[in-house]
C-alpha cells in the first residue's frame, strides 16, 4: 500500500483539464526499490468514472556515505592516536567505505593547527579503516589548542561531508638525563 503522501496531484496552470501525478517513494525504502508499484487513479467528471492503473519501477539512486562531523579525543605526548573512522561513519546503502585524507589544502584533508593547514606537527597514515596520527617528537598542545585531521569517506561512487577529529595532546614529563654521561 503506498502511503498517501507519496502522492501529490497538481493541476497545471492554464485553461485546461491536465493534471500532473507526482509519485515520490520515501527516502531509502527497499520495499519500492527494482520492483513495480502499481498506482491506479480513477476520475469522473460527476457522473461517469474512469480507471487506469500503471506500473512505476524506482531505480535506486547512491547516497553518499556520512562521516561523524566532530569527535574530539584526548592523547599523550609522544604516543600516537589511531582512529577508526570508518566504524564513525555509515553508509546508507551499505557499500564498502575507504578513507580520504591526504594532507593537501587542495583536498581539505589533513591535519590543521588551530585553523591553519601545516605539515609541521606530524604525519597522517591510513590503513583500510583507521587514520593513524604520529605527532611531532615531544609536540603538545596548549591549553584552549588542538590539531585537527579532516578528512572524508568514500563509497567508490560519493564522496561525505568533511569529518573532523580534534586532538587534545596532553604533555607528559620527560625522564631527566645528563648530558655526556652514558
């Protein structure tokens, strides 16, 4: 049964008798994707009805996978975060997800300190499912400050919107060592 506000008819303007039928499925329902729907309209003028019926076949249409848009971690100092950003995201259709996150202002992916893109506090490697951020020796941030990755999810066909991770790097204390002394 098709819910009656897949539904519209439009009259179209002018002098005339002529209707438009508007036949929208809702959004990612499987039970009207490559299978035939069957609408039947009846009209009458007052006294005398007419039926028709037809068949509408909704070809499923990509949708693009969703990356989490902020997720804030906290990591040490000299210890590297790896994040799975591919268990954070989702695709509707349930398609095979890969990582978009190259280090380039060109793309908007990769890693920006307070706002600004650099290549000065670490490096970005990705495996099938997980960005790995291995800052900078002995790099902290101050207080208020983060390093964020940006980057995105692709479905092979879409790309997601611009996720991002902010990082919080929590200084740790050194061990103490004296110079020239083995």
């Amino acid at each position: 049964l098709i819910p009656s506000e897949a539904i519209e008819i439009e009259k179209l303007p002018g002098d005339n008798d002529l209707y438009i039928l508007r036949f929208t499925p809702p959004r990612n329902e499987a039970d009207y994707m490559n299978s035939p729907v069957n609408i039947i309209i009846t009209v009458t003028d007052g006294e005398y009805p007419v039926t028709a019926d037809f068949n509408v076949i909704v070809c499923p249409l990509n949708n693009p996978p969703e990356a989490l848009s902020l997720k804030e971690i906290d990591i040490d100092e000299d210890s590297v975060g790896e994040f799975d950003v591919i268990e954070w995201g989702r695709d509707l259709d349930g398609d095979v997800m890969s990582i978009l996150c190259d280090n380039n202002i060109d793309s908007g992916t990769g890693i920006f300190v307070n706002g600004l893109f650099t290549e000065d506090y670490g490096i970005i490697r990705k495996d099938s499912k997980k960005i790995i951020y291995v800052p900078k020796k002995d790099y902290y941030t101050n207080p208020g400050d983060f390093v964020e990755i940006r980057y995105r999810l692709k479905d092979g066909e879409d790309q997601s919107n611009l996720g991002v991770i902010r990082i919080t790097i929590n200084p740790v204390n050194d061990k103490p060592y004296i110079y020239g002394f083995m």
